[in-house]
C-alpha cells in the first residue's frame, strides 16, 4: 500500500462523489503524471519513476500488448474530447492517491498492477460509467503515461512502422510500407509532449530543454530519436524516431522484397566475408543502416570489431563488438566527444574491422586512414544520390575538415582505400532497392573511374503504382576484389554468381 493511498482524504472519500458519465461536459483537464512537474529536469536525470539509478520504469511490451498493438488500425479516430476529459478527471484522483516515490521502488510488472488497482478503485468510487473494454484501454492509456512513453506506446509496439513523428502534441505521423499517414493520437498538451521527450533522451543520459533544444538519443531497442522543443520548435517539440524492426532484416529477406537479386545478395555475401572496404550510399531513408547491419551479419566471430556512432543503432550478432557513441557539449560548452574523436581513438583499441554509422564530417579522413593501414573491411553510410557522388562527399568532407590537400592527393587516398560503395534508394513508391553496386578502380588522370557490377533499372509503372523494375548485371567477369576473394577462398562462389547473373540477364533479353 503506498503512503498517500490510505491516507488521502480526498481519495476515501466516506461519501461517493456525484456520478461522472462517460461522456461528461469537457473541463480543464487534471494534469497528469507524464506531465506533472515532479522534479526539476537536471543533466542526466529524469522527474518520472525510475530504478533509483535515473532509468526511467519503462516495461517491455507484454505480448498481448503487442498484440492488441499491431491489431489497432494505423489512424485512430476513436477517442473523442470526452475521453480525454474522462482520462483527466481520474488522473488528478490518481495523483492524489499514489506516492511515486514508493511506485519507483517496485518492478515494471508490479507498478502497473499497482496503478492498475488504484485506478479500479477511482472508478468505483466516483461511479464512473465505462463498459469493460473502454475501462481496460482507459487502464493501458493510464499505464503507459505513468511508466511507459504515454501515447507513443501503441506505436512503438507495432512493428510494420518504420518511422514515428510527431509535429507538436495534437499531430502524429507514421510511416508505413514507405508512405506516410496521419494518425488520431495526440498528446494532452505540449507540455506533456516535452516530458515524454525529457524520458527518453534521459536514458542516454542526455538532455533537451530550452538551454539544450536539439537532442538526439536512443531508445532501449535502439531506435533513433531526434527531438527539438521550443524555442527553436514553434508550434512545440517536434519528436523524431526511426524505430528499428523486432526482427532483423537479412539479406535472403532483401531478397525476397525485391531489394536485391538472388545474385546481387550473393555478391553482397563474398563482400562482406572477404573484408572488402565497402561504403554504403542513399538518401534518408533508404536504407543504409539496415543493409550495413545486413553485411556485417557474414564478418566471422573470431573479428574483434569496433562501432562508431552518434546514437547506436547497429545491432551486431558477433561476441566481438565494441560500441561507441559520441557525446554532445554540456551547458557550459565542454565535454563533447565527437565522431572524429572515437574514430581517431578506436584506432589504439586493435581493431580489425571499424564500423561508421554515419560520415558527414571530418571523421572521413579518419576513416580512409585506416581502411588503407591494415583494417581491411571496414565499413561506414553517408549521404550521396549515387556512387560517385558518394566519393565526392568524401573528397568534400575531407576538405571542409581543414585538411590543406591537394585534391588530387585526397582522391588518390580515397581510391587506395574504398573498394566497393553500394548505393541504396527509396523510390517513391515507397519501395527500396539496391540501385549500384560499385567498384573504385582506380584514377585517370584527376578522374577517379569506377565501374558497376549491378544496377537496377525503372522500366515503367504498375496501375496501382508501383515502380517496375529489374536488377542487371554489366557482365564484369572479374571484379576487382577477385584476388581478396581468393585470398578468403570466396573465388567459385564469386564466379558461379557472376556467371547466374549474367544467364538471368540473358533470360531476361530473350
């Protein structure tokens, strides 16, 4: 029993409080717990029920959770203002009615049935009139804002959306199958909105608020989260989150998507054993991490390899894997680490293989570096519409880094050390597809040449719009990277793939 339960006059009230309907007149709602000012927000801490060590109590969804879920239609228009004024009215009782300082003591599972009856007991006692099923989402909805991310929770289960983002507390977006569609879910207020923010960027013991408005972080499944808050943030905080699938995506999936050829994957499988320094190219959203997080699924486990990332995403199988995340500046502008630095770092950490989850700084010198000094298939993403702009960007960030090369030499550096970039696109169907796969040869003159091995081709478009498309081979019988492949004994299966790739295109021109 929690000390404020059995103490709270207001809570046992002798009498029952006039009966409330389901449907009563809209008043100013209670605040609630996801936004009740308990704590002042301090670096590293977080005002919600945690652990004791500043984790928040945030339980795993239980699987008829995830059910219910994945069952819920994708725009959600049931809740009406009633609901909310309802879901108010027993907020202001519950905080009433419960010590949060006692709840944070407790485990997940424990908290919320202990919330769970409470909240029971509000009901009763104020006559409030629901059916059983409008009671138990009451109950969840309540749930989540205490312990969970509040109206995020439902979303953040289901695992067909590929991106949450919510434009201040009154709109929600999601991507689904690469379109993007309104939901009904809205937060109480903006101010909720931002506690929500606060908790989850918390974790990663971060911060946002108006001295820090721009925060990117994590959640505990390793999804991304970028969230920006007023004053930067005009019609409230905006919160991003790229949610990453329960299941990881394999190549034999990419193929069975359409992503990829059955050939194409094969030679994406000899890459990625064979220690082939590789970039992977796109636009947002391509992507690009889940098919890094694909070739780094054929590095053997003997490999002791180190990541590098501004918040940690890849989700690498191997028992050898370091991980390492960059650190913003503190309020008095000191402290950060930068992508640059743990590149530069990792280096004295014997690594065999350096993984970038994102180049877009000077931390590509870096990276070039040790790809031509012995951490042979190293790996890293950057932004680029097509393989060579991809080396371009290189040859640019290197130079905006403060690096006073001639570019002759920086491109000359940039050929000794990437193989291979593979390039990544979303087409507006929503569709992704591996467009190019690439190889650097080498220079003519200033020009760096490359030479595609793969490359897919829009032929037309469906009735119902969908792109039409085929991956090709260019009939390149022997790639660059034939003597690494020999090296690692990958030879025959590199020549059956390239000799299936090029019967496929003759079966596709006859």
């Amino acid at each position: 029993m929690f000390g404020k339960r059995g103490a709270s006059s207001d809570f046992r009230s002798p009498a029952p409080a006039a009966p409330v309907q389901h449907a009563p007149t809209p008043a100013a709602p209670a605040p609630d717990v996801a936004s009740a000012p308990l704590a002042p927000v301090e670096s590293g801490r977080t005002p919600f029920p945690s652990d004791g060590l500043g984790a928040p109590l945030v339980p795993a969804p239980t699987p008829e959770r995830r059910q219910a879920a994945v069952n819920m239609p994708a725009v959600d228009s049931r809740r009406s203002e009633a609901y909310y004024a309802t879901k108010g009215t027993i907020f202001g009782a519950l905080i009433e009615a419960i010590d949060l300082a006692q709840l944070a003591r407790l485990d997940a599972d424990s908290a919320r049935e202990e919330i769970r009856d409470i909240v029971n007991e509000i009901i009763s006692i104020k006559n409030i009139v629901m059916s059983i099923s409008e009671q138990e989402e009451l109950l969840d909805d309540i749930c989540n804002d205490v312990l969970g991310f509040g109206p995020l929770e439902p979303l953040l289960a289901r695992d067909d959306i590929a991106d949450i983002m919510v434009n201040g507390s009154g709109t929600v977006y999601i991507e689904v199958k690469g379109k993007i569609q309104r939901t009904g879910i809205r937060f109480r207020d903006n101010q909720q909105l931002l506690n929500i923010c606060q908790r989850i960027v918390s974790q990663v013991g971060r911060r946002v608020d108006e001295a820090s408005p721009i925060c990117d972080g994590r959640l505990p499944d390793g999804s991304r989260v970028n969230a920006i808050v007023p004053p930067l943030a005009i019609d409230g905080p905006a919160l991003t989150i790229r949610k990453f699938k329960k299941d990881k995506l394999t190549l034999d999936q990419l193929v069975k998507f359409g992503t990829i050829t059955p050939q194409g994957a094969e030679i994406l499988r000899i890459i990625g054993r064979s220690r082939v320094n590789t970039l992977v190219s796109g636009g947002t959203g391509s992507g690009k991490t889940t098919l890094l997080n694909c070739l780094t699924q054929f590095i053997d486990d003997d490999e002791r390899i180190i990541t590098c990332e501004d918040a940690a995403e890849l989700q690498l199988q191997q028992p050898h894997v370091v991980r390492l995340e960059t650190r913003p500046p503190n309020l008095e502008g000191e402290g950060q680490v930068t992508m640059r630095d743990l590149v530069r770092n990792c280096l004295r950490m014997r690594p065999e293989r350096i993984i970038v989850g994102e180049v877009r700084g000077p931390e590509a010198f870096d990276l070039l570096q040790a790809m031509n000094t012995g951490h042979d298939g190293s790996m890293g993403t950057l932004h680029a519409n097509n393989p060579r702009e991809a080396l371009s960007r290189c040859e640019s960030m290197i130079t905006m880094g403060g690096f006073s090369l001639p570019s002759r030499t920086i491109r000359e550096m940039i050929v000794a050390s990437v193989d291979v970039v593979i390039q990544a696109a979303r087409l507006r169907d929503g569709s992704r597809r591996i467009t190019h796969i690439t190889e650097v040869m080498g220079m003519e003159g200033d020009v760096i040449i490359t030479q595609d091995l793969f490359v897919y081709d829009m032929v037309g478009e469906a009735a119902d719009g969908s792109i039409i498309g085929q991956h090709r081979s260019t009939g390149i019988g022997r790639p660059r990277f034939w003597d690494r492949a020999r090296y690692y004994g990958e030879e025959k299966r590199l020549a059956a793939a390239l000799d299936a790739a090029e019967a496929a295109n003759e079966a596709m021109r006859g």
